[in-house]
C-alpha cells in the first residue's frame, strides 16, 4: 500500500477480500509500515502476534553482474 495514496488501502484490501479464495485471510507487513497496519485495522484486520521470523533486503537492480549497459 502506498502511503502516499492511504485513500485506496480500502479499495485495494476489498479487492483482494472479494479475490481471495482462501478460508482466512492474512497479510504481513513490516512494523515500518505505519500506514498499512492503520489500513488493515481500519478495515477490519487484527493484528496477530506470531514468532514467525522474515527478513526484509534488497538491492539495486544497477550494476548487477553479468548486465550489459546499452
């Protein structure tokens, strides 16, 4: 979600509620993620405390080996 468009964290979420085929629903997101955790609630979603262990990286996609500049 986007937060600097909060106005369609609701569309997004009723998209993927009406979308989803799955009997419960979860998302994960980032404790730095403020703005989606505030979505999620607002749209009904409970925080749920899990000892699952994820870590976040990345990279630039510039100067990756084996790429050519063109």
């Amino acid at each position: 979600m986007d937060p600097t468009r909060p106005e369609l964290a609701a569309e997004v979420l009723g998209w993927f509620g009406d979308t989803a085929t799955a009997a419960e629903l979860a998302v994960t997101v980032l404790d730095a993620e403020k703005h989606a955790v505030a979505a999620l609630e607002r749209c009904g979603y409970a925080l749920q405390e899990s000892s699952v262990f994820q870590s976040y990286m990345s990279r630039l996609l510039v100067d990756l080996p084996g790429s050519r500049r063109e």
